[in-house]
C-alpha cells in the first residue's frame, strides 16, 4: 500500500507541475478530495483569519501556486497526497469550474441544456474532466474584472459552481472513488470563455429591490415584438424564451393570446405555439 500511495503521490505532483506549466495554480489533495495539508491554526486558543500570510503551509487553496519550487515544497510537506486541486478564479485564466454531478439523481447535463436554450447561449467546447462518479467538470474562464462566487444547485438541481475561492480536482488525481480524467478530445483544448449570458446567471443577483410585476403593456409589447421578428429556424427557440420572461414576470397569462398571434404571423401553426408556451410555463414553474 505504501508503495502504491508513493506511486500516486509521484504521479499526482507530475499532473499538477503540468497544469502549472498551463497558468493553472495548484494545492495537494488526499484521497478525500480535500486539501492535504491541515491548518497550521487549528490548535491556536483564538484562530485568527489567515490566508498564508503567516508564511506557513495549510491555508487550502490560497496555498495554490504555480511556482515549480513551491509546488514540489508542498508535496513535500504533504506526501500522503495523491490528487491536486486547481485553483479558480486566478489570473491568468480566472477559472470557473462547472461540475455537472450525478449523485442527485438529476439529469445535470439537460438541465445545462435546457438553460442554454432558455437563455440563448451555446456551451463551448472546451476541456471536459470526467469524475469517478459518471460527473464531468467544464473548465470556462472568466473576465479579470469579474468575481464568479461558489454556489451549488443555485443554477439548477445537480449543477455546482465553482469560482473564486474554491477548486476543481485536477485529471489525473486518484481518490477514495477512482481516478478523474479528461474527456477524449479534450486534453489539448484552452478553457473556453464563459459565454455572456450564462456568466450573468453565475453572478448574484443585485441587492436592489424587487421591481413590481410588469404590465402587460410597455414589456408586454417588447416581447411580442420580439417574437415577431423571429426568422425561419428561430421561431420557437423566440416564442419561447419570450413566454419564460412573461411567466417570470407575472404577466405570462396576459400574453399567451398576443404571443400565439405573434407566433401564428411568423409561421407556427396556433397547437405549436400553444405547445412551446406551455413548455415555457411548465419550465418557470407556472400552472396553466
């Protein structure tokens, strides 16, 4: 076993030296997928809040680096080590970590789907990291000037993100469950920017008060214009984008007779309208 756990461990820092060749900043892992090395104030009387910057190893993942030297110093320190972590929201790649899990029992990978489609974003390639667990982590980068928090299951039931002050396992770790490693096809792949839209729906929401519910006047109108100037090839993927803004606003009621009109001049028959806005109202958690 102990041969075995220095093979991983050798393995393990010859992965992350290779991701910090890439501008990845790294930390050790266990085999529990948690940071290696303990806090150095956890026997303090009174912990004070620390990010390294007493000097000393253990402060998780502000210990992450991309400096060769540090890197094997933390290995060093850690030899029971057997995966890394990537640090996220770093410069230069300002990593975000988009871990579709499967132990919720949910279809993560449509639930991505479907968000992309409700809000008119196409997922890129881009590297794809497989878990022990049937998961897969997409690796996005974000803009310099913009902080993506943590959250889990905020996006959607089984979708975790991963931003600024948290990690993703880095391919190549081995864990209590197996071992992580990347999507055929996408090893050589740069992480890909995080298309606008699904970067507006990482970030949270503004700490403004709620708006009231809109009329079916003014932004009423502006959705069915929307819907009409739909082209061939873009008529459902409107109609119902158009009618998931009305039922969130509380108006999707008032617009189902304007939106199947508006359809209808456009080329959808009146049962396919009908159809997609019920879809719309099913997804947005309406009852009609």
């Amino acid at each position: 076993m102990a041969t075995t756990d220095r093979q991983a461990t050798t393995l393990a820092l010859a992965h992350a030296l290779s991701a910090a060749e890439r501008g990845l900043a790294v930390i050790p892992l266990s085999r529990t997928k948690l940071p290696a090395l303990r806090s150095p104030h956890r026997l303090d009387p009174v912990p004070l809040p620390c990010h390294g910057e007493c000097g000393r190893f253990g402060h998780g993942v502000y210990d992450a680096s991309t400096d060769p030297a540090r890197i094997r110093a933390l290995f060093a320190a850690a030899p029971w080590a057997t995966g890394y972590g990537i640090a996220c929201g770093l410069p230069p790649h300002h990593l975000i970590g988009i871990d579709l899990d499967t132990k919720t029992g949910t279809d993560s990978s449509a639930a991505l789907r479907e968000l992309a489609l409700r809000h008119l974003f196409t997922i890129p390639d881009t590297v794809v990291v497989l878990t022990p667990s049937g998961g897969r982590h997409l690796w996005l980068t974000g803009p310099p000037d913009v902080v993506v928090p943590n959250s889990a299951g905020r996006l959607a039931p089984g979708i975790d993100i991963r931003g600024a002050g948290g990690y993703l396992v880095g391919p190549g770790s081995r864990t209590e469950h197996g071992v992580y490693g990347t999507a055929p096809g996408t090893a050589g792949l740069p992480p890909a920017p995080c298309p606008p839209a699904l970067l507006r729906l990482l970030l949270p929401p503004p700490r403004t008060p709620a708006p009231p519910p809109a009329s079916s006047g003014g932004h009423g109108q502006g959705l069915v214009q929307f819907v009409l100037a739909a082209h061939e090839g873009q008529r459902n993927t409107r109609l119902f984008w158009a009618a998931c803004r009305a039922y969130e606003n509380g108006i999707g009621p008032d617009l189902v007779a304007p939106l199947i009109d508006a359809a209808r001049s456009t080329g959808l028959t009146e049962r396919e309208a009908r159809a997609t806005i019920a879809s719309a109202a099913r997804l947005t958690g309406q009852r009609r």
